[in-house]
C-alpha cells in the first residue's frame, strides 16, 4: 500500500514536470515548444496521485493516531458492532447467560463468582491461563490454583451490558461442558413438577351432599408450599423452593381462589354451598410459582409457565324432605 500511494505521488510530480519541460531533450531557451499531455489525462493522474497520498498517509500513521485518519476519510454508513473475545487463542468456551461454576471449582472472590451468575445478559468466556505451546516455550508464569488431577486453571470472563470485557475470577476447569442459569433453570421446570406434593382433591361429606348446606373441599396439600427440595440435575446442588396457590371451579359456574388448601370439619376456609340437587365435577388446579438455587447460587425464578396440577372431585347433591316423626 506504501508503494502504491508513493508510485502515484511520483506520477503526479512526473505531469508537472512534463508541463514544464521536454524529456530527453535539453531545455530550450523558446517558448515555443512544450510537451502536449492531453489535459484529461493531467486530471485523472493527479486524482490518482492524491488518493495514493491518503491511502499510504492512512496506512503509515501508528496506532495512537488512528482516530486522526478516520476523521479524515468520511464514512456513509455506520458499521455494525462486532462483540472480539479479548483472548481467542486461550478460549475454552464461550457463551450466554449466567454462568455456573461450582464453589469448589472458584478461586478467588465470592462475589466475583456471584456475579458471573446474577447477569443473566451478560456473555461470558471461559480461557485457559496457559496453553501447551506456551507452556513448552516457557512463556508462561508458575501457576498454582490449587487444582485437581484432570482439570485446568481458567479465567472467568464477563461481558455486561455496555461495558468491555472484565476478567472477575479464576477456576479449575473439569472435562464437563459449563452450564448456564437459564440451561439449569430449564430443568428445573421440566422435572419440578415431579417434585410437587400430589393434588388430592376431596369433598366431605363424601356421599351425597345436601342442597343449601356447604360442602367443604381441600387438596391434602401443605398450605406453606414446598421447601428445599432437592433436584438431581447435571450432578449439581439444586433446590427448589415453591408457593402455590388454588383455583377451584366448583361446576356449578362459580370459581374462586384461596390460598388455603382447605380442610376436613371444623375446617370451612374452603366451602361451597349448591342452590339444587343434581351431580356437580368440581375440579381444583393447583398453580405453583418456584425458584430455585444451583450450587448456593440464586434464588432465580424458574423459568417458563407456571407448574400447574389438576384434579377433579365429583360432588352427589340432593334435596333435604322435611318428614314428621312421631
């Protein structure tokens, strides 16, 4: 490019000496001759000769004057963003969401770690201290993490939301491919609801039920939801924690919500009285919202719908005849 740009410089001085002078020839005291360049081709060289001078000035400028050549040059069109790992060549893994890296594994601050997992829009990278090369070569310094047999020291890297890449810890990195929050919390949902106390739904009185007088329902579940229960996922410490709450249609075309999961007599938080006789489905879904923890990591939502469980009970009602007697 440097060539370029000094071959069109010389080309340009070459037009203007040949307006002042013959080639080849001695210069001659009249005025009468001059060397005839068509003054189309005068242009088109001196164009070339200047863009030659800008294409070398750009390209020899250094670095700290990069934003100077820019300036120089207009642009049309904005170009689009392009996200560079500040270290491809030591690069492990790459990927989105928030990262997991379990306590055993995380060398250095708790919160760098805490972090790396929280920014669930954050990208992150996963590099090795050291390659082989490097190592062989002798380029590297002594590293001691600490690590197992069979796992390599990392470093941790964060991308946040309009900000530049930030190195916010270092681990030992096993066989095992890392996994996400979002790739956990996945999981979670698809296996919760196995974890989820079962929805029984009955009625009392079990038999036939009378017009006008209530009828008390509940779902034999535990009214302060689900605690600490432990999920086997990825060989990782899950737990999940739930709330829920109750819908019930009562069939008669009337619903209602309640955060009770009703009871047997004395227990009347959850009743419902028919106005006449006949057979009534009542059903109950049981909508739950969880969260989970990975690996004392979290809380964080499980993602996806609610856990939702479903059940009927059928409900005989008749109508109360008064009788004499006695």
């Amino acid at each position: 490019m440097r060539f370029l740009g000094r071959t069109c410089l010389l080309m340009a001085v070459w037009v203007n000496h040949l307006q002042s002078c013959s080639p080849g020839l001695a210069r001659r005291p009249s005025t009468s001759y001059r060397p005839r360049v068509h003054p189309s081709v005068t242009r088109r060289l001196v164009v070339l000769g200047v863009v030659g001078v800008v294409v070398a000035t750009a390209t020899a400028l250094p670095a700290g004057t990069a934003e100077s050549a820019a300036a120089a040059v207009p642009v049309a069109t904005a170009l689009p963003s392009v996200t560079v790992s500040p270290d491809p060549q030591h690069d492990l893994y790459v990927g989105d969401g928030g990262l997991v890296v379990p306590s055993a594994d995380w060398r250095g601050d708790e919160a760098g770690r805490r972090s790396t997992a929280s920014c669930l829009d954050c990208s992150w990278r996963v590099s090795v201290l050291c390659t082989k090369a490097e190592a062989a070569a002798g380029r590297c310094q002594r590293i001691d993490l600490g690590c197992p047999v069979g796992t390599v020291p990392v470093r941790i890297w964060l991308l946040r939301p309009g900000a530049d890449w930030a190195v916010v810890g270092r681990a030992c990195q096993g066989p095992s491919t890392p996994v996400t929050v979002t790739g956990v919390g996945t999981q979670v949902h698809d296996t919760a609801v196995a974890a989820l106390p079962p929805l029984r739904a009955r009625a009392q009185p079990e038999g036939a039920a009378l017009v006008r007088v209530p009828v008390l329902f509940r779902t034999g579940q535990p009214a302060d939801g689900l605690r600490n229960a432990d999920l086997p996922i990825l060989g990782l410490t899950v737990l999940l924690d739930a709330r829920v709450r109750w819908h019930w249609a009562y069939g008669d075309g009337t619903d209602a919500w309640t955060s009770s999961p009703g009871g047997i007599w004395p227990d009347t938080s959850v009743s419902h009285s028919y106005l006449g006789a006949g057979v009534q489905r009542a059903s109950v879904e049981a909508v739950w919202r969880a969260e989970f923890t990975v690996e004392g990591l979290g809380p964080f939502p499980v993602p996806g719908p609610a856990l939702v469980q479903q059940a009927d009970v059928v409900v005989t009602v008749t109508a109360a005849h008064a009788r004499l007697v006695g």
